[in-house]
C-alpha cells in the first residue's frame, strides 16, 4: 500500500437530468419491460442535469424513459428519490479475507465469508468491482459461483500479476492465507505460465506488475524487475491486448509505469513527483487509484464503534466485526504491518513501536498526505477513479467489504474534490478505464440496469449515499438487506 513509505519514514461531474423532450411511446417490444422506476430524481451521469422521469427495464437492461409504465410491470417508486448508476469500487481483493490470519481461519470459512463480501459489496451500491490481484483459480471459482446464480457485483479482474523474486507480494506479507499464490515471474518463461494460468478467464481488463522498491531509503529491501524483464511484460501485454496496471507507492514506481505506457496507478503516491511526471502522466491518459480507506482505518483501532455503525452491522459478517473490537488482533496486524516495513525489528519491539506509531494523529497525518496527493493529480486532469483496497492483507482487520466505498467518497470530498467530482471517479470514468462504458457507469438505453436509488442530493453531499433505498442490479431490485438474506 501506499502509505507505506510514510510507515517507514515515520520508523458527475455536474450531474444534477430538466426533463428531457418528450420521449416516444413505447413500442410493442418495451410493453414486456420487467420493471418501472416511477418518480426518479434521475442523475444519469452523463453530463446532462437532474431530471424527473421515469425508468423502463427489461431483462436487466434500459429500454426507454418517461414513458407510459406498460401493464403487467413492477412498479418501484422512487418517491423522489435520486436514481444513479451503480457505484464501481476499482480496487479490491476478495481473497483478503479481514482478521483470517489471526482467526486462523480455515480454507472453507474463508470462502464462506468471500461469498458474504460479494454480498456485502451490492448492499452498499457497489454494482461492478475491479479485483486488483487475485489467483486464476479464485477467480474462476468466483465466476462460477455468480454465473450459477449466486449474488454479487459484476467482477471484473487484473491478470495475471507480475512480480519479481524477492520483491512486493512474493514475501510473508499476504501469508498463506492468500492461498492459492502465483509464481515470480523471474524469465521469459514464466511470464507465458502465467498468462496461461489465465487462459479462458471472462472479464480480464488487465494485468498488473508490482513496482515498489520498499518503503524508503534505508529500507529499500524489495526487489523490482530488471529493465529486459520489464520489456518482457510490457511486449506480452500488447501481444495479449490488456492493459497495464502497476503497483506503486514512491515516484519510482511511476518512472517504471511510465515506462510501461501503463493504463493505471493502482495508488496513490505519496512523495513528491519528479519534474514532469505528472505532466506525462496526464499525457498518457494514465489513472489513478485513491486507496485512502483502507489507511484512515488504521485509525479503527481507536474507534471501535466504526464495527457497530448500521451499514457495517448489516453488511459485514458478525466474526469479522468481532475481531475489529479485539485490542490482541490489533496487536498483531500492527506487529505485522511494522514487520513488513522494517524487517529486522524484533517482534517485541515492532509491537511497541506498532502501538505508539500508528496513532490516530498518525493516521490522519498520511490520509491528509495522500488528499493532497490526490488534488495535485486531479488538478493536473490526471483521471480518478475510486477504489478501496478492501480486503488488503488477510493480516488486516478493519479492511471490510462494502461499507469502506462510502468512507472512500467521503475522504476524496474532503480532499476537495466536489460531489459532482466524486461520483464521476465512482461511476463513469472507472467504466471508462475498463472499457466497459458501453454496459455501465451511465444511466442510458441499451445499457445494463446497474442503479442505486438514495434519499438526499448526493451532488450536495456524498454522504447522501448512506441513505440507500434499494440497489438494482441488472434489473433485480432490492432493498440492502434483501441483498445480505439467503
């Protein structure tokens, strides 16, 4: 993660739809529409301003506007409520299982709660999530388990993942409880095992590569890949078609991404950049991940009714929550986190050192490092998109599935960016950066009904979200804790 070098150091856009010139009526081919969202303040994320409409859909997709509600239809009445599309969470690992590796968490129980999240992810209004680093026989698992009819967002996913021997994610910091792995890609050859490995897979947007150093002079202790491996990467990636997302956390990283015409940062980047990169960065239409829930919940250690608020009881599983309130499972992420950092530390003194560090003056000091981060890339016109690492580590306890997109918009709000601003980077522009804007991140004809409805005016407050009414998902909707039941 990003915040990691401070770690070592310190050791829509105007969305509001008048009502648009009278629609045609419907034609024989809408009368069969399944569902009519009736008296929808309708923010459509195109640019156009708010307008009062109503929504037609039919087998999970838009089919008109304002149009007279055909008979035999489920009506759903928004009461003037806003309607908007889908949020996309860019950034998230469902193989991170919060507070596994201190449960010692067996094989089954974390799939059990994978499913949950999934689950946890639609009753929060995230419809379409982008897994950042996850094994091809997960995934496959995943979209085995949603293509059978089992509940989740639309999962879209990064492979395979790049890393050099020796270098980030090839130590203990994910622990066993990742399993399954994936091999370094230390030659030629298992660069190709690994694409194989991905053969067939759905949904694919992209492979990442790992890019980080360590976590500051003097501990700089991981290695990256040379520059004839990294060519390598780069040329099978273009044979492939994918696009390139890279793991950074210092401007180092960024001159490798750079190198690599990469499509996206999958964080932010703390330190200073070097002249020009920004410059080249908006250049090359490069993205940018936010990633800032998951260090300002380093800070849940000192607030413990974060695990008790309705959203997180609703949609988190009840042993994950109880591991939040556990002062020893804190003792030990904070043991593992300063471990990874600084290595050498004796366990003893990492704890100490863990308790004392990672204080919650601390943690607002690196989240406000990381907004600042986030300003001067936005306004460079650097694009933004959000996501939230959610999962991390199985080490973490407080990186929960669902509830941490809503603190996400809330901290890029505070960073300065406007309503408007922030669910462009939750809707549109992520759509974009996948390439599936045709499907989602906009509320039009044609596309995949993916839409939230929510009391309040989020183009006032982002934390108008919390108010979520129901969550329609290729059609089906439901209210949020209709999503949790079985």
């Amino acid at each position: 993660m990003t915040a990691f070098r401070a770690a070592a150091h310190a050791v829509l856009w105007s969305l509001a739809v008048p009502a648009a010139a009278a629609a045609p009526p419907d034609t024989a081919d809408d009368a069969g529409a399944s569902l009519a969202i009736v008296n929808a303040s309708l923010i459509d994320g195109t640019g156009a301003p708010a307008r009062r409409t109503s929504i037609h859909i039919r087998d999970g997709r838009i089919v008109s506007f304002g149009n007279p509600v055909p008979p035999e239809t489920r009506i759903l009445d928004a009461a003037g409520a806003t309607v908007l599309p889908g949020l996309i969470d860019s950034h998230v690992h469902f193989q991170a299982v919060p507070g596994a590796v201190f449960r010692q968490d067996s094989a089954e129980t974390r799939r059990t709660l994978m499913y949950r999240h999934l689950r946890g992810h639609l009753a929060n209004g995230v419809t379409t999530v982008l897994d950042a680093a996850i094994a091809s026989s997960v995934l496959r698992e995943i979209q085995a388990y949603l293509a059978s009819g089992g509940v989740g967002p639309r999962v879209m996913a990064l492979g395979p993942t790049f890393h050099n021997p020796g270098g980030y994610m090839d130590g203990p910091a994910l622990s066993e409880y990742w399993a399954p792995r994936w091999r370094a890609s230390a030659t030629p050859e298992d660069v190709d095992a690994l694409y194989r490995e991905y053969d067939g897979i759905d949904n694919l947007v992209g492979v990442k590569v790992a890019a980080t150093y360590g976590f500051g002079a003097p501990l700089d202790t991981l290695e990256t890949h040379t520059p004839e491996m990294l060519d390598v990467i780069g040329r099978r990636a273009r044979d492939h078609e994918r696009q390139i997302y890279v793991h950074v956390n210092d401007h180092r990283g960024v001159e490798i991404a750079l190198g690599l015409g990469a499509h996206a940062l999958t964080h932010l980047v703390l330190d200073d950049p070097q002249a020009g990169q920004v410059e080249r960065m908006r250049e090359a239409g490069m993205h940018v991940m936010t990633t800032m829930a998951i260090v300002d919940g380093f800070a849940d250690r000192h607030r413990p009714g974060v695990a008790d608020t309705p959203r997180v009881r609703l949609t988190v599983p009840e042993v994950e929550r109880e591991t939040a309130r556990d002062p020893a499972a804190w003792d030990r992420w904070g043991t593992t986190f300063m471990r990874t950092v600084a290595p050498s530390l004796p366990e003893w003194f990492a704890r100490w050192y863990a308790d004392w560090q990672l204080s919650e003056a601390w943690v607002a000091s690196v989240v406000r490092g990381l907004q600042n981060a986030l300003m001067r890339y936005h306004e460079s016109a650097v694009p933004i998109v959000m996501g939230t690492d959610s999962g991390g580590w199985p080490h973490m306890v407080h990186a929960f599935h669902g509830p941490t997109a809503l603190r996400e918009l809330e901290l890029m709000a505070d960073a300065g960016m406007t309503p408007a601003e922030v669910l462009r980077a939750a809707t549109v522009t992520p759509a974009r950066m996948m390439g599936i804007l045709d499907q989602v991140g906009t509320v039009e004809i044609g596309k995949r009904a993916d839409l939230i409805v929510v009391r309040g005016d989020p183009l006032q407050d982002v934390s108008a979200l919390a108010n979520l009414e129901w969550v329609i998902k290729d059609g089906e909707a439901r209210r949020p804790g209709e999503w949790m039941s079985d």
